[in-house]
C-alpha cells in the first residue's frame, strides 16, 4: 500500500479542513505504522467527516488530471 502524502495534500487539510501541523503530523506517523492511506485514517480517527473525506478525494483526484 502506498503512504504517499503530497504537499497539496497537506495544504487542503491546513487550509481548507482546519487541521492543525501537530494533528497532521501524528495522523502521517500512524498512517506510515498502520500502513493506512492518510485520508482513512484521518476519517477513522475523526478527524474527518464523511462529508470533508469525500471532498478531499476529489480535489485529490482532480489533481491528477
């Protein structure tokens, strides 16, 4: 599985989501030690509604266009 954490990425959740570095930076360690996409984990910890992970897959999939 791919961990991969792009800087959009981390931009969105500061930016638009609200989350603060220190919370960002927990959720990236937990996410590379349960071997779990960072959107997900960040969904099951709460730190996501259902509602804000769907948006965050989409800005992430209009990215790669």
């Amino acid at each position: 599985m791919n961990n991969y954490v792009s800087r959009e990425m981390i931009v969105y959740l500061l930016n638009v989501v609200g989350l603060d570095e220190s919370s960002i930076e927990l959720a990236i360690k937990l996410s590379i030690k349960n071997n779990t996409p960072l959107p997900i984990l960040l969904w099951s910890y709460g730190m996501l509604t259902i509602e804000e992970l769907d948006k965050l897959y989409s800005f992430l999939f209009q990215k790669m266009d």
